[in-house]
C-alpha cells in the first residue's frame, strides 16, 4: 500500500509540475484558501510570487457582491457533488479592477489531500482583459517569445501571404545540445536563465521582421524573412558562434552550451507548416547527430525525389537506401501518469539520402510500402532495435520498446517466427517490446490483422493500436483484441478546448477500461491537454511536450516529467 501510494503521489507531482506551465488559469484551494497556484492564474490576479497566493481564501478574487452567491455555490459543490460544476461570477484584482469569467470546479488532490482544482476562463464582454490575456496566452512563460502554439497559427498564415520573387523566407530550428545534463547537473533555475539568456540572444540577433518562439522545451524556432539561402546559413553561423560563447551565470556557477541548427526554405512548392517544421527539425537532428554545433540546411532536391511519380525512381532510392542501410533509430519517452518508473520508448526511424540530407520517415517509408520493400525497412528496425535493448542491458536497464510495423508485415506469415528467433538470438524476453499496428491498416485488412496478432500474442508479445480512434470503430477490438490502445494524435491537440475530442477520448478510455486495455495518449504537445488527460484516467503519454525524439536514450522516468 505505501508503495501505491508513493506512486500516486509522485504521480500528482509531476502532473502539477506541469500544469504550472498551462496557460489555462488553474489554481487548487482546501478549505477555501489557495495552496497552488500556476503563472497564468497568478497573472491574472496581478500577483507576483506564490508566497502572496498561499493561505490567501479564494472568496479575496471574488467581489463583493458575487460573495454570497459564490459561497452558496461552493456549498453545493462539496454537499452534493452537483453535476454542473460551473459559475459565471465578477472576480476582483488587488487593483480593484472587477472582470467577469468562468469558474469550472472539480475534485483534485494535492500532497496527497484532497483539494478542489478551479479553472478560470474569461468572459468575452471583458475585452481589455481578454486581450491581456490573450497576448499571455501566445507568450512562453519563462521566455516571453512566442509559444508553439501561437507559432504554428503564424506559420501557417505567413507561409501563404504573397511576396516577391527574390524574398527569401525559411524556417530555422535550433536545439540546444547539451540542455538536459544541465539541467539534471545545475538544476532547473539555472537551466531556466540559461534558456532566457538564449531567448535574448536570438532576438538581439535577428531581423525586425522574424519571428522566434520556444517551440519545445529546449528548441526555439525562428521564422526568417528577406534573405537566401547564403545568408541564412550565415546567420544560422552567427547563432552558433553566439550561443558557444555566450555564459550564463547562476548561483556562482558559470555555464555554457552549444547548439544545432536546422534549416527548411519556404517556397511556392514547399507552403505546408507542418511539413515545414518536420523537414527543419530533421536538418537539426542531423546537425546534432553529426556532433552538435552545427548547421544543416534541408536539400529540396529530396522533396523533388520524393514527389516523382515515377514508380522505378522510388524503387531505385530506397533499394539504394536500405542497402547502403542510410537509417538510424530516435526515440521517444512513453512516461506514466500512474507512478509507474519503467523505460518505455517507441523506436522511430530516421532516413538519410547520399549528400547526408534527412529524409520524411512518413513519406519514405509510404512510398516503401507502394514499392514493396517496407518489410525489409522493418526487418532492420526490429534487429537493430534488439541489438540496442542488449546494449542497454549490460548497463543494467531494462527499458522496453514500442516498434511500429507496416501493412505488409500483416501479411508476412513467417514474421511472427522470425522476431521470436530474434528474440531468442538475443536472449531477451517478449515483454521488453510492445508492436504498434496502425488503426486504419487493421480495419482495410482484417483478415490478416486478426490472424497476425493471434500469432504474436501466442508468442506473449504484446500488440498496441496505434492512431485508435480516428475510424471510432470500438467494434474493432471484438475481431483484433490488441493489449494497447494509443490514441490517436488528432484527437489530443488542443484537448481543453475542444468538447467533442474530449467526449471521445472519454469513450475510448471507458470501453479501454471495459476490455482490460491500457492507453497511451499520443501527441501530447502542451500542459493543458495532459491535466485533461491526467484527469479523465489515461494511463500513459507520449509527445514533444514530454521529450522530442532523441539518439540518445537519456529521459528520467523517476523525475518530473518537464
């Protein structure tokens, strides 16, 4: 029983972590005085620090002639639990200044006790405040850049407006390589200036017309206009010189990094944000992968390879690629909210033509699927990430995998047997790898996706669905009756505000429970959706909001999840 309840507790701890970077206003309170507050809440009160909020009651935000309807309210919350669970009241300042917002309730904890967790939405008729608010919520807390979020909505709108011929835009994606010691070694206030630090370099650095934001948790992404590809690569030089020599002070201790740095051009025939971001971020992670402190600028002739509809190029590319075995493995941390420390990664590939260019997984390996020859890029995955598990085991961790597998693996019948000899090779147990079949690949071909799953849990390997959801086909795990259930991406982003994602990701969790399935929430990229998660009873999350991609296996499932 303690041991479940230390798990709890560390549980609670690393969600609350979180959410004191939401930009939701959350705050907790226990017999109507505040204990926890988060930057938004305190913001939107004028306050500065959290020793002003502790022991401060919540009726102090609440005006005077909302009070005794406020109580009566709370009263109700607490006696009957009352299904509707939400106020509209005038809130009050330190300066006086009363605004009308929302009040949403619900029951929480806190250290182990039991608290009420209060959400603050602003209403629309408040509209300077709403705008202040606004404007928070597009900033990052610590940096005061501009957030993901935010980001992705200017790319997005930017990428399309009209210029001239010789404007140059690109997109530059820089991460710090050396964040994570720093942190783990110097602790998280000193990591904390050191990412300030860098947010003002960049701006001192850039032109007026960029845009830089804190796109994860140690990347930031510039959107840079009115050059060429020479003198981006120039200022993407500039960055790196400034940032290796930039020192950062903290408690006595001076501290120093080192970045890599990504680039994409943004062109009539690359105008897609998301495309954008992945190809840039793939520059970086070959820019980081070759040592760190570099600059790798994304080749459109891979586009341009990769867009022909020429069937025997294709062939020709990725036969290429698989022989002269151009790929390496990323993961990525799958972190419980439950308290449990295991290390779970899924292995992702990483593809890289001739000049040393990273290549879309997504799109390489779709078209390695219309080739034929994606079984023989999984047959390499699953060996190498063997191999890696054997690795990691003589330094005594016993991590587990999640491996994806493709559409024509189904219907290899001698797959089944070939992973467990590989397994037996190795000497490892099944229950150190989990294998991810997509949702939609198991519903256009039943048949075998009964029939592989059958075989591989005979095996006792565990099988996830991957993307679940999307079809809302809960019939589905009557016929292919997976252990897993990975939600589906598109149904987390921007969880808080959307009701009908919510409803469903409810249902799936429910019919998870009703079938003994546990569920892992993909896609996490902000605090808000991963309270919500926390909330509703996921079991595990997976996300750049937790940890990007990375060579290396370096995450610390015992700490705060960051």
């Amino acid at each position: 029983m303690d041991a479940l309840n230390n798990a709890l507790h560390g549980s609670e701890a690393r969600c609350h972590t979180l959410i004191e970077n939401s930009s939701d206003a959350v705050a907790y309170i226990h017999d109507g005085m505040h204990v926890f507050a988060n930057r938004t809440y305190m913001d939107l009160f004028a306050i500065e620090s959290c020793v002003e909020i502790e022991g401060t009651p919540i009726l102090d935000m609440v005006s005077e002639s909302h009070r005794d309807t406020f109580k009566g309210f709370l009263k109700g919350f607490f006696e009957n639990s009352a299904e509707d669970n939400s106020l509209e009241v005038d809130c009050l300042n330190p300066a006086g200044e009363i605004f009308q917002c929302k009040m949403e309730l619900s029951p929480a904890t806190m250290d182990g006790e039991p608290c009420t967790q209060i959400i603050i939405r602003i209403n629309a008729s408040n509209a300077a405040l709403e705008k202040r608010i606004e404007n928070m919520s597009r900033l990052d807390a610590l940096t005061g850049l501009t957030n993901r979020q935010h980001f992705m909505q200017l790319l997005e709108e930017r990428i399309g407006e009209q210029g001239s011929e010789d404007t140059h835009r690109a997109l530059i994606y820089i991460t710090l390589d050396n964040f994570k010691v720093i942190r783990e070694d110097r602790g998280i206030s000193t990591s904390d200036i050191l990412l300030c630090d860098i947010a003002r370099l960049l701006e001192e650095n850039c032109g007026g017309q960029d845009c830089m934001s804190r796109f994860g948790d140690y990347s930031f992404t510039i959107l840079h206009y009115d050059s060429n590809e020479e003198k981006t690569l120039a200022l993407g030089e500039t960055l790196l010189h400034k940032i290796a020599g930039h020192v950062s002070e903290a408690d006595n201790h001076a501290v120093t990094t080192t970045g890599s740095i990504g680039c994409c051009a943004i062109n009539s025939k690359l105008c897609d944000a998301q495309k954008i971001i992945s190809y840039a971020d793939m520059a970086c992670e070959v820019a980081r992968s070759s040592g760190g402190n570099q600059i790798h600028y994304h080749s459109a002739i891979v586009n341009e390879q990769m867009g022909q509809e020429n069937e025997p190029e294709w062939d020709h590319i990725i036969r290429t690629t698989i022989d002269d075995e151009r790929f390496y493995l990323a993961y990525q941390p799958i972190v419980s909210l439950k308290g449990d420390t295991r290390q779970r990664y899924e292995v992702l590939l990483r593809v890289i033509d001739e000049a040393g260019h990273a290549i879309l997984p997504g799109q390489f390996l779709s078209l390695a699927e219309k080739t034929g020859l994606s079984g023989e890029i999984d047959h390499w995955i699953i060996a190498t990430a063997l191999r890696k598990l054997v690795e990691l085991r003589k330094d005594n961790s016993e991590a587990l995998f999640y491996i994806k597998l493709s559409g024509s693996t189904l219907t290899d019948a001698g797959m089944p047997e070939w992973i467990n000899g590989q397994l037996r090779e190795n000497s490892l147990s099944s229950d150190r790898i989990v294998f991810e079949i997509p949702e939609c690949i198991a519903i256009d071909d039943l048949k075998n996706a009964m029939s592989f799953v059958k075989s591989m849990q005979s095996l006792h390997f565990r099988i996830a669905f991957e993307h679940y959801g999307h079809s809302d086909q809960p019939q589905l795990l009557k016929h292919v009756p997976v252990d897993i259930l990975k939600i589906d991406g598109a149904l987390i982003s921007g969880l808080p505000g959307n009701k009908e994602n919510q409803s469903r990701v409810k249902a799936i969790l429910e019919l998870a429970k009703e079938h003994g399935k546990d569920t892992v929430a993909e896609c996490v990229d902000d605090a808000g959706s991963l309270a919500q998660l926390w909330q509703f009873g996921v079991d595990f999350i997976q996300g750049n909001f937790v940890q990007e991609p990375c060579k290396e296996l370096e995450y610390d499932f015992e700490g705060e999840i960051a």
